[in-house]
C-alpha cells in the first residue's frame, strides 16, 4: 500500500469515526427527553441511601416535607459553587418543612469528607455508590437538582448550577 492510499484510509477512518460520535450525539440529545425517569407532578422514586455517618436515609420519611434533591460530584466546579448556596438556605428553611438531600454520585468517602469539611455543609450528605438512584431518576450530567413536594410529586428538575437567589425560589416553591 503505498503512502497515498495510506492517507486515504486514515483519513476515511478518522471521518467515519467523526460521524459515528456525531451521529450518536444527535441521537442522544433528541431522544433524552423520551427517557426522563421522573415526570412532572408524578410521584418521584422512593430510595433508601446512607449518608456519611452511616445513617440510612429514606425519601418516602421526608413526606409531608418539600424535598431538594441535589445530586452533585466534589470534581463538578458548577456543582462546588451552588454548595455553599444550598447551605445557607437550608439554615433558613430546614425548620420550615424544607429538607435538602445531596446525593453524591458514588465517590470515595474521603473525598466527600475533604469536600464538606471545606463548605462546612450541614445538610444530609448521601452516597450513591451503586448509581441506581442516579439511573432512577435520569440523572445526567451534573449538577441537577429534583423539587419534590410534600406528596413527593415532582415538581420540577433544575439542571444547573443555583445562585443563592434560585436556590431560595425553588425553597419557596416546594415549602408546606
């Protein structure tokens, strides 16, 4: 073979891979909204997760209680800059019937530790170690946060970081 067709088969081959990856990007983003695991208004899967004490955590106890169910990763700098957020606002409304359950999406615990330590966070930390809440609820990419009412219906998915002033909104929206 000589260099020419060489180039040719490279080239063939780097384009038919492009097309591939763009196919199944577009295919991706058209078909997400067919696969979300939650609907709006619909009642939200139940789970049961530990947090970092050991505690076990099950979100069918929070009824009668809005829930923000935040899943979050230390690495996701959106994730690290509406932390800080949250935690203020759940100083607020913790004792207006608003909890806030932040799922980590499976990594180490000494990481997650370092990370709460650092904010200072006083809310549940829950550790999704097998990803079945993740998948059970769609979750991708991160950060996304789910707004559940005191029936445990959904009442929306916000997908971005929160400034303090979302995050108070979303508190107002889902408080008994």
């Amino acid at each position: 073979m000589g260099k020419k067709q060489l180039r040719l088969v490279m080239r063939t081959s780097i384009l038919a891979v492009l097309a591939i990856a763009l196919t199944y990007t577009f295919y991706a983003n058209f078909t997400k909204e067919n696969n979300k695991a939650v609907a709006k208004n619909e009642p939200v899967p139940d789970f049961v997760l530990k947090d970092l004490d050991g505690n076990t955590h099950k979100l069918s106890d929070y009824k009668g209680q809005g829930v923000f169910l935040n899943f979050w990763g230390t690495w996701c700098k959106p994730c690290e800059a509406e932390m800080p957020n949250m935690n203020s606002q759940y100083k607020i409304y913790k004792d207006q019937g608003v909890q806030i359950l932040a799922v980590n999406v499976g990594e180490p615990q000494v990481s997650i530790n370092s990370f709460v330590a650092k904010y200072d966070l006083d809310f549940p930390i829950l550790i999704d170690q097998t990803d079945e809440v993740q998948s059970a609820y769609g979750v991708r990419p991160l950060p996304v946060t789910f707004l559940i009412d005191k029936d445990g219906n959904l009442v929306d998915t916000l997908n971005s970081g929160l400034t303090e002033s979302m995050v108070k909104e979303a508190m107002e929206r889902i408080k008994p």
